[in-house]
C-alpha cells in the first residue's frame, strides 16, 4: 500500500488574520512540504489543477518538475488533470518531460475536474462535457501506447501518423482515473483496465465501497483481472500531536472553504457538530491524532483493500508550519504503523510501475 499528500496549494485569506500570502512565499512552503513528504518516506505527492483565485496550481506538472529536482523517490501526480480542457497531446508531453526529470516518478491522475472555470477560460462548450473527457482520454492512452499516432478528430483536430515526443522513462505512463463517485465513471476506469482513484470527501465512507465492487466487475466483464487493477482513496484531513489541536487548527480554514463553495453551490453552512462527526471512525475526514488517523486508514482499509491513501491537508490555508508538522507525522508516525499492521514495508526507490 501507497501513501500520500496532495493539495490544489489553497491560497485564500487566514480565517483568523485575514491575511493572504504572497503567491511566491506560497509556491516556496509548496516545495518545502514537498521536499519533507520525499525525506519522511512518503510514496505520492499530488497538485490538483484549479483556475480559480483560491488556488495557485493551474499548472501542476511545472511545479511538480521543480520538485522532482528537490526530491529523491517519492512519485509526482497530478490531482487531477482536467482532461475535458486540455489538448491530450501537451498532457501527454509535459508529464513525460517531468516523467524524464523525475527519472521515472511522472504520473497523470486524469479527472473531469470537480469546477468549471477551465470550459469557457479555453473555450470549450460545458454541453461537451462527458465527450470531451472521454475523446481526450481514449487520445491520451493511444499517445503513451505508441510513438506514432493516427486520430480520427472529433473536438480536437484528426492526427495523421505523426510523431509525439519525448517519450516518458516509464513503459507505459502511469494514468489513473479520478472520480468522485460517479459510477459511469468507475465502470470506464474498468472496462480500460485503469487504476480508480476514488475522493471520499464527505458522507459515510462504506456507501462508496459498492463502487470499488463495480469496478472490479466491469473490469472483469471487460476481461481484465480485478486483481492486478488497483484502487486509491483520496480524503481530506489534518494531523496534530493531539486530537483536540488537530480539530482546532483545521476546522476554521476548513469552514471558510466550505461555506464559500457552498454560497456557490447553494449548500446550507458548515458547523463545527457536523465537522466533528465527520472526524468519528465512519466519517470522512481524517482530522485528529498520529493514533486516530491510523485507526481510520485501518478501518478503510477493511471496507475498500486498496493500494494507494492520499490525503490532502490544506484544505482551505494553512499555516506552514502546521503543515509541515503534519506531514512529518503522517510519514514518520501514522505511516510505519499502518505498514506494520498490514505486514507491509516501505515502497523500495524504483521505477514504480502503474
């Protein structure tokens, strides 16, 4: 099993002071948290692409290549990739550019992106939005499948056995699918045979588990082995020395996170009792202590038997510090525990195969 941080590098207002960091302090504390996930043996680092002023990461592969300079082992992911409004072939060559500077750590969580902005921002229609993902997504496989590519066209223009370099370190570049519970979405992951990432970021985590069962039937259906496929959990959380200060340092971002997608979405306030039920063992959020959160992985663990935890910390901002404190017991405390339950060790530093 795989563990993990990701984050979409929230910039937004301190709840507390009001105060929003200088974009170029909040890319460097980025890189820091990078580099100490990389030193405290954790296995993923994920940047999620946002077009929104809340979030710095519109370009997660540029920044993922300036961490692979910093780091030695740990893999770099995307979380996610909006695929519906990007061109395939540039998805394809950038991440095997940080594919070929990583020495083989690249990978693409591919996702049709949980915001819009990205639609109208490239021009794209947001009546397209199911074709859209599905033409760049079967584009991008043949890319990493072959050298020399032949595309009929659609909402791209048609390639005519041409050339897309450079190749990426890995054969084949890892490319996971990311949903958030849409379960047309896990059936395609199936039917292709591609490793599901699933975000659990609300609600009583075992409703999502008939999805890792749909999953695997398609895949079988479709003639795959279920069990060579492998399943990943994205959640929320946030790690303290003690239950109480974990709570206490988290809820306020969270809540100013919250409450303005909900002004958006028309979601009711978030309260402090909701944020704390969601912190029990059958809620979603891993907010609480290094023993508290091993706990929750475990207990997942039972419902799911996937391969791969990430969890994002920054949700809403945070003070670095805190996160890096976080970090630092998610690898050095939460993890080995986890692994020694599960009678698993640490991923050796290889070239990971996805």
């Amino acid at each position: 099993m795989e563990f993990g941080v990701y984050t979409f590098g929230d910039n937004m207002p301190d709840p507390l002071t009001g105060i929003r960091l200088n974009p170029a302090e909040r890319v460097r504390n980025l890189l820091e948290e990078i580099e100490l996930a990389d030193q405290v043996g954790l296995d993923v680092f994920g940047l999620g692409e946002h077009h929104r002023p809340d979030y710095l990461i519109s370009a997660p592969d540029v920044l993922l290549a300036a961490a692979a300079a910093r780091t030695k082992t740990i893999r770099l992911t995307s979380a996610v990739t909006v695929l519906s409004s990007d061109d395939p072939v540039r998805v394809f060559q950038r991440f095997s550019t940080l594919d070929l500077i990583s020495n083989g750590r690249a990978e693409i969580m591919a996702g049709r992106g949980s915001f819009i902005e990205s639609f109208p921002l490239f021009g794209f229609d947001l009546g397209d939005y199911d074709t859209l993902f599905q033409q760049n997504l079967d584009l991008l496989l043949r890319l990493r499948d072959g050298e020399r590519v032949t595309w009929p066209g659609g909402h791209r223009a048609a390639i005519h056995d041409l050339g897309v370099y450079p190749r990426p370190v890995q054969q084949p570049l890892p490319v996971w699918i990311a949903v958030g519970g849409t379960p047309q979405s896990v059936v395609r992951a199936g039917v292709l045979g591609l490793p599901l990432a699933i975000a659990i970021i609300g609600g009583n985590p075992a409703h999502f588990q008939p999805l890792v069962e749909l999953y695997h039937r398609a895949a079988r259906e479709a003639g795959s082995d279920p069990a060579a496929l492998r399943v990943g959990i994205n959640s929320h959380g946030f790690l303290a020395e003690t239950s109480q200060e974990a709570a206490d340092v988290a809820y306020p971002p969270f809540a100013a996170v919250m409450n303005k997608l909900g002004q958006e979405r028309g979601w009711p306030p978030t309260t402090r009792g909701q944020f704390e039920a969601q912190r029990r063992l059958q809620g979603a959020l891993f907010v609480g202590s290094p023993m508290e959160v091993t706990e929750k992985i475990l207990y997942q663990h039972e419902l799911f038997n996937h391969d791969r935890f990430l969890i994002q910390f920054s949700v809403g901002t945070l003070p670095h510090d805190k996160m890096m404190k976080s970090i630092e017991l998610f690898g050095t405390r939460v993890v080995p525990e986890v692994r020694k339950a599960l009678g698993i060790g640490a991923r050796p530093a290889t070239l990971a195969q996805g």
